[in-house]
C-alpha cells in the first residue's frame, strides 16, 4: 500500500506499506529475526512467545478479543450426523486439559469458552455449555451416551449400530500451527477412551479445506465483532459460512429474528435462545476465547494490537518511524 498523493487530509508518516502472507507458522520468527517483516500478526504458541520475547528490540502483546478456537464437525458424514455420538465425543473432550497443556502455557487468563456468540465479561453472556456435559472429559457419560443409544465398545473400538466398527474420522489443522496441532494430539489421545479413533491431518489452505467440506473434524478460529447479528451466518441452514451444514428449524427462527431485532438486549437474548439448542446438538465445541498477539520491532510507533476483526491495521493511518 502507497500514501495516497491526491489525499487532502493528514499526511500519513509511512510511505509505503508492504503485506507478506507466510502460511508456514515455522517460518514467521525467521522472518521477523531477519526483519523480512518489521511487524508481525501470528497465532501464538509457546514456543512462538518464548522466541519472541528473546528478540532484541522487538515488543509483543497478548490480548483476549473476540476471536475463539473451536472443534467443528462435518454432520455430511453419516456417522456425524448421528447427534448421540456427537454428543458423546464432546462430553469426553476434555477442554480444561487441552487448555492447561497448550494455549495456558503462555497465556493464563485462558478459560473454556461457554458460548457460540458472546464473549465473557460482555453483556448477555451465559455459559450455556457447562448445563449439556460437554467439554468436561466424562468418559463414563459419554459411554452412557453411546451405549443408551445402541453403540458397544469392544476391544477399544466404537462399534456402530449396524454392528461394523466406526471408521476413524479425519482431523484437520492448519499447517505449522503447532498450538492446533498438538490440540489434536490431545483431542485423539481423550476420543481413544470411548473407542473414537481420529487421524491427524495437517492442511495449507483452510479456506479451501472449509468451503470445499473435505473434513470430518477440524478446528479453527472465528474473529467476532460486536455485530454479533453477522454470526447469523455461521449457523443458519444453507448459509455459505456454516461449512459443517447444520441444520435446525428452531435454530433458523430464532437467529432470522436476531437478526431484525434492534434492541441489542433482546437481539443478544435471542442468540443466548439459539445457541443453548445448538450446544444441546453439539455441531460446534467452543474451546477459549484466543489471545491475539502481535510483535513489532521498537523503532515504530502507533502499532497495537487490536484482537477484533478489523484486526491490527485499523490505525494503519497513523503507524510511523522514530526518527
């Protein structure tokens, strides 16, 4: 991006501005240390904080935005579509451990994350999820779930209800995110108690791996605002965005009137509505609010973080260089 000659307002202090989009996470503190890029908008994990704060002359910050990690499933695989065994799996996903062992390593205030649609410490949240069981790692619970619902577990395999073993579920992560991928480790290592077997996949193109369904779980974060009315679009049927196509009449009602509702209070009410018989049909597991972070080389000014989705150039205007 250049400075715009014909603009009649302030002049901005930086000439230009050039973007680099590194897929490979490994490659982004090289990138820094080598100042290929002066400012730099990564997915923290511990060993990503550690290297950064060694850094000669570079700060970072962590903030909780609006951001949240989750585990979806693909409900287009005949097995997924099954809610008792979606339900199963998330009532043995333990979250608190999978937090403790990742994302709590470099960042203490993480906690699971009890909402699809509000944030904590924002108006109208409630914790909605904690009532179903799920998240909690109830390895007994979800064998209950399964077996109430015509599964057996033999010799550590889920065996369905027509008798034949559930075949093993692909997993997908975005490569080089080693915070997602050892969060699958753990996700495979707690789903093996109730003879769940998931295989681990890295992808380079979540957009592409999203749109085109080629997966059967997978996680990934959506960057919220406080227009929560556009998460409309997230879970209503048929929408582009809702890539795991769910599917809930009484889900679809409750979020078309969200979306018309001006009162912000009734409209946040109405996804509070929507979202407990989403959590009751275990589409999406919602993990922990995430912490954005950026890192910046001192010698330039005005660069913040800002963990929203307009994200860490809404200010670009006012970004510059000590003299």
């Amino acid at each position: 991006l250049e400075r715009n000659s014909k603009w009649y307002g302030k002049k901005t202090p930086l000439d230009k501005v050039t973007f680099r989009f590194i897929t490979d996470q490994a490659q982004h503190i090289p990138a820094l240390r080598n100042q290929e890029v002066q400012v730099l908008n990564s997915q923290p994990s511990p060993d990503l904080v550690q290297q950064v704060s060694t850094l000669p002359g570079v700060n970072y910050n962590l903030s909780a935005g609006f951001g949240w990690e989750h585990f979806d499933l693909n409900l287009k695989n005949q097995y997924l579509a099954d809610k008792a065994l979606r339900q199963a799996i998330f009532t043995a996903t333990n979250r608190q451990e999978i937090i403790d062992k990742t994302v709590g390593i470099f960042y203490k205030k993480a906690a699971p994350l009890n909402n699809h649609n509000l944030m904590p410490g924002g108006p109208s949240y409630k914790d909605y999820v904690t009532p179903t069981g799920q998240g909690a790692g109830n390895v007994e619970a979800a064998k209950k779930i399964l077996t109430d619902a015509g599964y057996k577990i033999e010799n550590n395999k889920l065996i369905g209800k027509d008798g034949a073993p559930v075949p093993p579920f692909r997993f997908k992560y975005t490569t080089g995110n080693t915070l997602r991928q050892q969060t699958g480790e753990l996700w495979q290592a707690q789903l093996r108690q109730i003879g769940v077997e998931i295989t681990i996949e890295p992808i380079t193109s979540l957009g592409g791996t999203l749109s085109s369904g080629d997966y059967d779980m997978i996680i990934f974060a959506w960057i919220g605002s406080a227009f929560i009315s556009d998460n409309r679009a997230l879970w209503r049927t048929g929408e582009e965005s809702n890539y795991g196509s769910y599917s809930n009449p009484e889900v679809d009602k409750l979020l078309d009137a969200a979306a018309k509702e001006l009162d912000p209070a009734k409209m946040r009410d109405l996804f509070n509505q929507a979202g407990e018989l989403m959590a009751k049909d275990a589409y999406v597991l919602p993990l922990f609010q995430k912490p954005a972070m950026i890192a910046v080389y001192s010698q330039f000014l005005n660069v913040r973080n800002n963990p929203n989705n307009s994200g860490t150039t809404y200010n670009i205007q006012e970004w510059g260089e000590k003299a």
